[in-house]
C-alpha cells in the first residue's frame, strides 16, 4: 500500500552550499520506512506540473522522516526555498530496501549523494546489532559528511582520490560477510568488481530518472540478470536496492 | 453525474475522464477508486513480450517529459493469463485493451485471441508509438496503410474500435479519415510527439535511443489543434489525450471536439489527477446548467 500524504515541512537547515535537509513529520510514513526506501515529493504550492523528486530516506526519528538533498537544478532549488509550516506533498515509502540481518560485519561505501540512505541503513543496522565501517567519498569537501573513513577526489579534506581506492585497501586486511553501496554508476561498478574478487556480497542502491514512482511506468529501467535471462526491472518497484551480482554492468 | 456522461462509440461512459494507455495501472488503486473512471485503457500489449528499450529511458524538458519506453510489456500470453484476470477482478469500468503489432497479419492475430476473452468493452490499436522499430508508427504515418489495417481489423469484432493517431504526420485529419472510412468506430489522440534532449555540457543524448516521445504540459496546444482538425473532418467521438493536466484542460479539448479525455503524464506528478479533473468537471457543468454534448466541438472564434 502507497500511502500519498500531505505532510507539514516541521524544518529546513542548510547542511553547506551545496546539501540540505527537508524534515517533515507524519506518523504513518515514519513507521513504514525502512532503510534504503524512497518517497516521491514535490511542494505542495507548486502550480507548473513538474515530476515529483525521488528522496531517499535520511532518517527516521518519532514521527519525522528526513531528506538531505542536494542543490542540482530547478526542481531540488525549488525544496530548497521552502520554509518550515509549508505542505509537502509525498508518495511512500516506496521500493524494496537494504536487507538488514543481525550480528553481521558489514561494509559500507557511499558518494556523493549516495551518503543519506546509508546513513538510514547504518542506524538500523547497528540497532540490529551489526557491526559495521563506513566510508564516504565526494568531490570536495561539500560532498563530506560524518563516518568512519573520508575520501575526498580534491584532496581538500580526508584521503586524496577515489573511495572505492579506499574500499580496496581495507579489504585484505579486514573481514567483513557483507557490503552495501549507493553512489554514482562508476563507483557501483568498481565496489562490484572489489567486492566480487574479495567474495563478499554487495548489495547496491540504484538510481535513475524516474516518473510515477510506483513501478507503472518502466522509465527507470536497470539492466540485470534474472534466471539466466537478460530483462530491464524498475528501480522503483523491484529496487531501488539490488543485488550487485545481478545487475548487467556493461550496459550501464 | 448525468451531465456528463459521454459516449466512445458503441460505449457509454458514466463521465468523459480516462487515461491514457502507458501511464496507468492497477498500482493506481491505493490513491482512488479505480470505477470512478470512465473507462481503464491498459498498456500496449504485443503479441511475443518486450523488453524495452535501453536505460536512460526518461528525461523531463522545460516543460514536459521525454520517454523510450518501446512498449516493455509481457506479450499476449501472459497478458490473457495473468494481466487480463486482475483487470477483470478489480474492476468494473469498461476495459479497453491497448494493443500493437508489425504487421496486418499480426494485428488481426491478437484481436482474434483477445475476442475469446470476456469483460473487454473496446481495443486501442496502437498505430503511433514512435520508440520501435517496427511496430505502429510505420502504419500510423502512412493513410494507406490505416485503410487497410482498419478494414482488416473492423470486421472481426463487435467491440470498440479506437484507432490511436500520431500527430507526427502533416495531415492527421486524411489519417482519421481513412481510419473511418475503414470501419473504425472512435480515435484516439494524440499518441506523443518525437522529441529529443541533449547535455549541452558535453553533447549526450539524454535519451539512450536518441529521439523519444514526448508528452505532458508542452504538447497540449498539439494537441487540441490535432483534436480541432480531426473532428472537421471525420464524426467518429474522439478520445483526446496530450497534456491534460486538470479540468480547465479538459473543458478546451470537449470545445475542440473531444467526446471523452485520456489523462497521461500529470498521473506521474498527482496520482488523483483523473479524480480531480473528474471532480472539477462536475462542478462547472453543475454549476454552468450544461451537458456535456452540448459543448463539444462548438468552439467559437
């Protein structure tokens, strides 16, 4: 069941220039999320028919969920001059989340925007009693955010490159029974291919355009494997997490 | 609700408010009562199943959204044993089955299995996707090749005859002419526009296929021009769709000659578009003393 609510923007807070984070409140949406789900919103006064947003869930505290959003066009500008009291209008929780087992040493690998549902995800999986490692990468020091180990393509902040270079160094040396990602295509890619050569399964948050939202549409279709046979499925509906070793990576 | 109960045809319909195949389904349910509509018009279905096209498959312009789909779906077979039976379950508003094929031949094969098949009130013979190779669009361009399609097609069955026209053609109303002349008993249209989206940054189609079909709040003056032109020149009730967002939208394409509309693309940005045009129609003929037929086609200038 899709819950579609009318939910009141309780806060608006700058992260930096470039991130920021919408918390609205609403009881039932809060009680249905679970790591690594979505909503679709747009704003409420919005009158010119835009698609909605596809948000990961940030976090979930009480009755509040939370989005951190990143400043790219016109649409997530138009989030970012909303004040607390306006009405957001939201679709969800939507798709299939990360799987959260219990007792477990769990890696996790984020980019860029790819940090909010893996901070979700970490909550709940410590919660469960996992025990997990963080690492994050960005651009710049804009795209940092709190976790266990930085990395940062600048060098402006943290360690200089790449965070699946991170990701690759740590893997001789510690054992871990899973890993999870969100990111960009290229570092899905390369935390498939280090994974795949450590043996440690990878569970990856996809992302595509998208339009309905609720699987109708098949707009947001990612390429994988399912019983030999090579079929597209919806981010939406049958992800937006899936398993690494099933999604074709060569036509991404 | 009489005021504005419409007709497709050999159909009545309880109100003008549909919507248009490709953008809905079932999943729809948990935002409104479905058998509020008029009528439910599935996705395109084909005779073997369809992958789809390449991701990316979607890219929303300045105003209004691209997307190459090719008629992804499960084929016939799985249509008529899984698909067909939840349709059948859950609802109880006329079911137009949307379908496509790439030759005569197989566009008479699947309305001759889908005949066997009880509670479908009409087909949408989808003549104008432009994001496949080889199915529709290469009939829909051509007024030839609808006549012979629709002479093929009309003869087998009882049911609703939609033809679903492209407005990628200089002259849609010799289409729709050759689509009537040919027994069809209604039209849709319009199908989307081709269309296209670069990354001026380093010169990528947006779009894996390149040009794509394009629909949403810029295409809607097409549109109504498309239904305009149309209904001067052929009587056959229209089934307008292209940009209808609410229900001022709607009340333009009954002006220009619609006798029903297809709701598409705004169901993506309000899940209860269809109900709130519904609702808003009711109100302005309520409130306006009118009836529906009263205002179609009598555009003034």
């Amino acid at each position: 069941m899709n819950l579609h609510k009318q939910a009141v923007l309780s806060s608006i807070e700058n992260i930096n220039q470039s991130y920021f984070t919408l918390t609205v409140e609403d009881k039932e949406v809060a009680e249905l999320s679970q790591a690594g789900l979505f909503c679709q919103i747009r704003p409420r006064s919005s009158s010119f028919p835009r698609l909605r947003k596809p948000i990961s869930i940030y976090d979930v505290d009480g009755d509040h969920i939370r989005f951190m959003i990143k400043r790219i066009g016109a649409g997530t500008q138009g989030f970012a001059q909303l004040r607390s009291g306006d009405a957001i209008d939201l679709i969800g929780p939507l798709g299939k989340g990360f799987t959260v087992p219990a007792g477990r040493r769990i890696i996790l690998i984020s980019g860029g925007i790819g940090y909010p549902p893996l901070f979700f995800l970490n909550k709940r999986l410590k919660d469960a009693g996992n025990e997990t490692f963080w690492l994050h990468g960005g651009n710049c020091s804009d795209d940092l955010f709190p976790c266990a180990e930085l990395w940062c393509r600048d060098g402006s902040s943290g360690n200089a490159g790449l965070v699946s270079e991170g990701l690759a160094k740590r893997l001789p040396d510690h054992q871990y029974d899973l890993a999870y990602a969100c990111g960009p295509i290229p570092l899905l890619k390369a935390c498939h291919q280090i994974c795949q050569q450590a043996g440690i399964p990878l569970q990856v948050s996809m992302e595509a355009y998208m339009a309905c939202g609720i699987g109708v549409c098949h707009g947001c279709a990612v390429p994988v494997w399912e019983r030999g046979e090579p079929v597209y499925r919806n981010v939406c509906s049958d992800g937006p997490v899936f398993d690494a070793a099933l999604i074709r990576w060569e036509e991404l | 609700m009489r005021r504005i109960a419409t007709r497709l045809g050999r159909i009545a319909l309880s109100n003008p408010v549909s919507v248009a195949s490709g953008t809905f389904g079932l999943e729809y349910a948990d935002f409104f009562d479905l058998n509020r509509l008029a009528a439910f018009v599935t996705k395109t279905i084909t005779l073997e199943p369809k992958q789809g096209n390449p991701p990316p498959r979607l890219y929303e312009t300045e105003a209004g959204l691209l997307n190459s789909i090719g008629l992804q779906n499960p084929g016939l077979d799985a249509f008529i044993a899984v698909h067909l039976p939840r349709l059948r379950k859950q609802l109880s508003i006329p079911i137009i089955v949307s379908f496509s094929a790439s030759s005569v031949r197989e566009f008479a094969e699947i309305l001759k299995r889908l005949e066997d098949e009880p509670d479908i009130s009409g087909y949408e013979v989808n003549i104008s996707c432009p994001n496949v190779a080889r199915e529709g669009i290469t009939f829909g361009v051509d007024p030839f090749a609808v006549a012979e399609l629709t002479h093929k097609l009309s003869p087998l069955t009882q049911r609703e005859l939609i033809i679903k026209l492209t407005p990628n053609v200089t002259d849609i109303a010799a289409i729709a002419q050759a689509a009537e002349d040919n027994g069809a008993t209604s039209l849709a249209l319009i199908n989307t526009l081709t269309g296209m989206a670069i990354d001026y940054r380093n010169g990528r189609s947006f779009i894996k296929r390149g040009i794509a079909g394009y629909s949403g709040i810029g295409i809607k003056p097409v549109a109504l021009a498309c239904v305009y032109k149309t209904a001067q020149a052929v009587r056959l009730p229209i089934l307008a769709m292209g940009g209808i967002h609410t229900w001022q939208d709607a009340l333009e394409f009954f002006y220009a000659g619609a006798s029903a509309i297809a709701i598409g693309t705004a169901s993506f940005i309000e899940p209860d578009a269809p109900i709130r045009c519904l609702e808003g129609l009711q109100n302005w003929f309520q409130q306006n003393d009118l009836i529906l037929p009263e205002i179609i086609g009598r555009v003034s200038f």
